[in-house]
C-alpha cells in the first residue's frame, strides 16, 4: 500500500478504499455541492459528513444533524421547517426549524430514504431553490446551507419501486461517497482496534491496559463484522471493562467473536426440535442486531427485512427486554471478579 496522507485525521483507517474516500473528500469538501454518503449501518457516515463540515469553510457555522427515520411524518417537517403558533395541536409557540438553525452551516439528513413523499417534494424545494416554508405559514424563508445526505439503502431501486422521488435522487446525489463496509477493509482493524483501546481505556479508567495481544488481533480479523465499526468499537469497550492485566486476551472477547459468528454448543441445541433450534439461533441473533443497533428498532426491522410490529412480537416471544441487555456487561463482569 503506498503512503498516503490522511487530510481528515479525526477518520481512522488508510485501507486503500479509504484512501479514494478521502481524495473525493479533498476534491469537495469547500464546494457547496449536495453529498449522498453510502454505507451500511455502523461504517460511520455521520463521522465523514462532520470531518466535511469541519474541514471546510462552514466550520464556524452550525453542524445539524436529524436521523430521519426517528420521527414520524409531522413531527419531522416540525423539525425541518419550523412551524407558526397554532398551526397544529401543541403548536403553542412560534419555532424555528433545522434547516433555519443550520443557516451558514451543514445539515446532515441520516436516513434520508426514510422521508415521505410530501416531504421528499419540500426537501426538493429547498435544494432547488434554497427557501423553506415554516408548517402554517404562506412565508418563503431564504437558507444558506450545505446538505449532506446518507443511507444505507439502495436509492436506485427506491426510485424504480416509486417510493423516492427520481428528481430528489438526482438532486442529492451530486457528489457521491460510499463507505466500504469494514469486512471488505480488514487491513483497518487493527489500527482502529488500538484507537478503541486508547479512548476506552482511558474512558473507563483502565490506564493499565497497553495493547491487545497477537492472538485477540488474529479473532477479530477473522470476524466478519456485520455492525461494522460500530460493532468492532462496542468489542473493545467491552473487552477493556472484562480485561484484568495488561493485554486484552482473546479470552475478553465474546463468544461471537472467537466462533467467527452466531454460535450454539451442542447443549444449547440437544433434544429440542428443528423449530426449537431455529426459534434459539433466532433469538441469539436478534440479540445480536438489537444490541449492535443500539435498541433502534426501525433499523433493526429494516435490516432483518419485517415490519416493525413483526419485530416487537417476536422481542415478546423471546422475551427479550432491553434493560436486560444494558446490565449485561454489569453482570458478566461481577461474575468474572468473583470467580477471580
């Protein structure tokens, strides 16, 4: 790999697909030109649209960012635009909207092929002409902002199905940047692995850990990682609070990780049916995706392909609680300590 240097340090990684990112980055990073980022859920997209944002000369403006897919359809054009006193119940006071509060500035659509068709048309509007309407009001506001948009989806095929505006798509993807996902840049694992530590480990207050061992590396190149960095820096975090000496241990990662993957022993399978062992991989593995996506249930029911309430029945059935999960690392490491 030849040597390259970084203009964006505050991004981790010189895997020679990143190296193309960050040229384009250069190349358009004090334009005024709309930005579509591409990359599955957890490859950092918001992290590129700030170091775009901070890089340029915006940076003493405001950064806004807004997760689409958070909000239902009114209460993201609230958001957007402002709205006027009394245009809607609850409206009892005049307010700003993002786009206003991002003026000068950046604002960061994430999800943004998750936008209904009604707003898809007003988003259009601003990038056309750069004036907003605030919910209520017959009142063009002008706005100076440079709007970089993200998704995890493919836009091409939301537009032949009809649910994205062809227009809009075309509007938003000016410029182009796709982040690969962090199987297909292994070579970066290592090296954004020992960053985790340093900021964890100073975090957690275990200054004592100095590096992982040879053999923890060799587990986690192995690993496919489908929650992508974002997996990978919840594996360290987790492995420094678990850590007892110097090193993290190929003994500190979880299971997953050290099986390659979603994992059953024999007892956990032995004298259950075939709809029983399917019934536990599929409770292992919505564990897995619920964790990883940080309980955003929207994403996870877009990952796994069902609908929402689809995924709430099954939490039920498994039983699954979110608490839960939060006071597992709690309770894993008492049981650690008091085996020790």
């Amino acid at each position: 790999m030849a040597d390259y240097d970084n203009p964006f340090p505050e991004i981790i990684g010189s895997n020679t697909r990143m190296q193309e990112v960050y040229k384009i980055m250069e190349k358009v990073v004090n334009t005024n030109s709309t930005i579509l980022v591409r990359g599955e859920t957890g490859t950092g997209k918001e992290l590129i649209a700030k170091a775009l944002h901070y890089h340029s000369k915006r940076r003493n403006a405001p950064f806004v960012a807004v997760n689409c897919s958070a909000l239902t359809e009114t209460l993201l054009e609230s958001e957007l635009f402002g709205h006027i006193k009394g245009s809607f119940t609850g409206a009892i006071a005049e307010k700003k909207g993002l786009f206003e509060a991002a003026d000068k500035g950046t604002f960061f659509l994430d999800e943004v092929s998750e936008i209904s068709p009604g707003l898809q048309a007003k988003l259009l509007r601003v990038l056309q002409e750069g004036t907003i309407k605030r919910v209520g009001s017959t009142n063009d506001i002008q706005v100076d902002v440079r709007v970089i948009a993200a998704t995890n989806r493919n836009l091409e095929q939301e537009v032949d199905k009809g649910v994205f505006r062809r227009d809009l798509f075309y509007r938003l993807c000016v410029i182009e940047i796709s982040i690969p996902p962090l199987r297909d840049k292994k070579d970066d694992i290592p090296i954004l692995a020992e960053h985790f530590l340093r900021v964890y480990a100073d975090k957690n207050g275990k200054k004592n850990i100095k590096g992982i061992a040879p053999d923890t590396i060799k587990y986690l190149l192995e690993y496919d990682w489908p929650g992508n960095v974002r997996e990978l820096e919840h594996e360290i975090e987790r492995a420094i609070i678990l850590a007892e000496g110097p090193h993290i241990l190929a003994s500190d990662l979880s299971e997953k990780i050290r099986s390659g993957g979603v994992n059953l022993k024999l007892e956990e399978v032995k004298d259950k049916t075939l709809k029983g062992i399917v019934d536990t991989y599929e409770k292992r593995i919505l564990t897995e995706i619920l964790y990883e996506l940080r309980w955003n249930k929207s994403k996870v029911a877009n990952l796994l392909g069902i609908s929402r309430q689809a995924l709430n029945k099954k939490i039920d059935k498994y039983d699954l609680d979110r608490r839960k999960r939060q006071r597992e690392l709690e309770r894993e490491r008492k049981k650690k300590n008091k085996i020790s």
